[in-house]
C-alpha cells in the first residue's frame, strides 16, 4: 500500500495528516506504518515460556504490544494478532520432572494464570493462542523443507538423532541483530539445548528437532523419526501455520533480539524466500530498583505481590506503559505509588466532568478549544512510537483545564460531552481512565 493510500485511509477515519511512526529494530531508524493490507494488520507477539509464572516484566513486554494493537484499531486496522505459548522445551520437561507432573499439568496450570492476569490487566486476548504442542506437523513440514533446501542436515548427538539449522547456508543470517557475519568461528559448532542462560550469540549451528531416545517421555512419531520441535522452530511454524509466511509486524522483548528472532526470521525466509516481517519493535528491561529482576537475588515481582499491597491492576498497567517502551523502566513502591496518584489525580477530574450537574448554556471559545484538542494531542504523541508518557502528561493538563472551565461555568453541554466521549475513545488504547 502506498503512503498517499495510507494518509487517504487516515484522514477518512481521523481527519488525520499525520502516520504512525514506529522504530524499526531491522532497520535501526522510525519509520511510517504502512500495513501490507490496506485494513488488515498481522501481528505476531511472543508469549511466555509456561514452565513458570509470569513476572511483571514480562508484563510490561505484553502490555506495550497491547497499547500498540489497541492504537492502530483506534486508527481503523483490524489486527490478526498471534501470541505464541512456549509449553513443550527443555526447561518445562526438567521442571514437570523434578514435580513428578506431567508437562501438560504443569504448563497448563501456568497458562491460566497467565490469561487470568491478562485479563486482570485488560489485556487484549489475541485472536490466535497457540501452543508449541499443536503445531508439530508444521514444524515437521518446515524442518522437511530446510533438510530439502540444504539449510538443515541430521546429525546424532548422545544417541538422539537431531536435526540442525546451518546458519551459513541462508545469505541473510543475522540481519536482525545486525551480526557481523565474519567474526564466525571456521570450526563447526553446535548448540544442542533450546535455550541457554544470559545474552551471548551461540556462534554456530541450532537445533531444530529433538531426536528421543527411548526413556523419553515429550515425543511425536513423524517422517523426521521419534522426536519433538525444538524452541528455535516452533514460533515460525506457528506463525506460518496460522498467519501465512508475510506478517507485518513482531514484537518481543529486546532478550528476543539474541538468538530467537534471528532464527525464527532465518527459517521462515529460507522456506518461503522472501520477507517474514516488514517492523520489528522490541520493548527494553523492567528493573527493580536499579537490579535486574532474578531469583537469585530475590527481586522478582509478581502481579499478586503488587495487588497484595493494595495497588489495583489498572495501577500496575499504567505504570508499566507509561515510561517509553525502548527504554529501561526501573521499578521502585516510589515510583509505582507516583504514578498511581497521577492516574487517580486524572481519574478523579474525568469523574467530575463526567458526573457535573451545573454546566454553562454555551462554551466559552477558549474551552471550546480546549475540549477540541483531547484527540489531536493523543494522536500526536502516540504517533511518535507510542509515546504513552507525553500523551498522557500532555491529557492530564488539558482534563486539568477543562475541569477549571467547567468550575468556571465556562464549559458547556455540548463541549463537555465531546470530551467524555473522545477520553472514552482514548481509553479504548489505555485503558485506565475509565
């Protein structure tokens, strides 16, 4: 779709004259929006690994993802979004084992929780929730045709028959994270495990499929023999199973820029030959107070931790969106209880335009004005990579204005009515006004 589609399409739905600018990890700079569809947007997000219990920081990645969906339907798209449920990967495996449950029991279990909270939080529930467990046929079809391609080859390892992706074999390798492809090691190397602790790049080949062997319990019987899709596979085949090998935009946490979405982009386009996504955007760090979150240091904070202590959810959601989303956010009971007397301060002057009963006959034009600008100010700032922060300062000092007008009986019925209506409308984005 061309830019001058793009404006047409926005100025019939808004009366904009301005796109949504979004920073694109592929390219390294902002760039307008432009679906691949004319009103259809494909979104894939990464969603948890269920062999545990959601932290917030990992809600604060769902959450940015979720204002970000809220947004362009605000701006008229109709968003396929698919978030993917990582339930079958060594750490599940270890860790039903350790509980003497199966994996299915303990992931499950996780898995609830976690849309319990989604809904908690009013998250949006994609229209695609895919489990790793269901998609192993396209993961198989996907392994088949890199193994036909020469990308992947079979190889024994300990006794289970593996198959591995050769990064070296697909020109493109490492665009995402922008590697420099000639410091690779000439030796070969090979990666067995789904995943690996900390940040560093595994220089050298990934696994693909997991060959059982005969105590193994997580196993599929297929053309590929006795196994189960490894982690590197498993958000490509179901993204491509439910969305088609082109999307338009993915989502994760910038920890997904190491590995992961390098070669989930890898086996997709060396399948399909040509591009999985055209905007990558990836939210930073949740700290608490100034540490990363971990076990180790007894720092990991949950939802219930939060809610426990007397904060509602819609405080923990507008703390977690309201600092930019590329930035680093450190967690302190300081700044969450700031944030949450900011929201109710603004709460409070909605209820009081909302609820008034004494209005002028008429706006003064000053007010008029006033009641005017909500939407082209919330636009505005949301359309600089959802700048949440600005846009929410900047309707906090206009609902202070209105409220003084309406005190003033400076603020008339019609006026005040355009205001609840377009603060309804913006919180169909936030979704904490209200």
């Amino acid at each position: 779709m061309t830019q001058k589609k793009t404006l047409k399409r926005s100025q019939g739905l808004q009366g904009r004259e301005k796109l949504l600018n979004l920073y694109n990890t592929l390219t390294r700079k902002m760039e307008p929006f432009q679906a691949t569809e004319n009103k259809t947007v494909k979104m894939y997000t990464c969603g948890p690994s269920t062999y545990q219990h959601p932290h917030i920081g990992n809600y604060r990645t769902f959450l940015f993802e979720d204002v970000l969906q809220r947004y362009l339907e605000y701006l008229g798209y109709s968003v396929e979004r698919l978030i993917t449920l990582t339930n079958i990967e060594d750490k599940a495996i270890d860790r039903a084992e350790t509980a003497n449950i199966s994996v299915d029991e303990l992931t499950n279990r996780n898995e609830a929780i976690f849309f319990e909270e989604f809904e908690q939080l009013r998250i949006k529930r994609p229209q695609y929730s895919v489990r790793a467990s269901t998609i192993v046929d396209q993961a198989e079809a996907l392994i088949n045709a890199l193994l036909q391609r020469g990308v992947a080859y079979r190889y024994t390892h300990n006794g289970a028959q593996n198959v591995y992706y050769d990064p070296l074999k697909f020109k493109d390798f490492g665009k995402l994270a922008h590697l420099d492809m000639k410091k690779w090691p000439k030796k070969k190397r090979r990666f067995h495990l789904d995943t690996y602790s900390g940040t560093p790049w595994n220089m050298g080949d990934f696994i693909l499929w997991h060959g059982c062997k005969e105590r193994d319990k997580v196993c599929w019987e297929n053309s590929l023999g006795r196994g189960r899709p490894a982690w590197n596979v498993q958000d490509a085949a179901m993204v491509t199973k439910h969305l088609g090998f082109s999307i338009d935009v993915v989502c994760g946490g910038i920890d997904n820029l190491v590995r992961h979405h390098d070669y989930t982009l890898a086996v997709a386009e060396a399948v399909s030959g040509k591009p999985f996504a055209r905007y990558w955007l990836h939210g930073r760090h949740l700290y608490v107070n100034g540490q990363k979150m971990a076990k180790s240091k007894r720092n990991v904070l949950y939802l219930n931790d939060l809610t426990d202590e007397g904060y509602t959810p819609a405080d923990v959601r507008f703390f977690l969106i309201y600092d930019t989303y590329r930035e680093n956010q450190n967690f302190t009971g300081q700044n969450l209880t700031e944030t949450s007397k900011k929201l109710h301060n603004i709460k409070r002057l909605i209820r009081n335009l909302k609820e008034t009963k004494t209005v002028a006959s008429s706006s003064t034009s000053e007010a008029e004005k006033t009641a005017k600008m909500l939407l082209p100010t919330f636009e505005k700032y949301m359309d600089d990579n959802l700048d949440v922060k600005n846009a929410f300062d900047a309707l906090c000092t206009l609902v202070a204005k209105l409220d003084e007008f309406r005190m003033e009986k400076k603020l008339g019925t019609k006026e005040l009515d355009v205001a609840v209506f377009d603060l309804k409308k913006i919180d169909a984005v936030l979704q904490v006004l209200f």
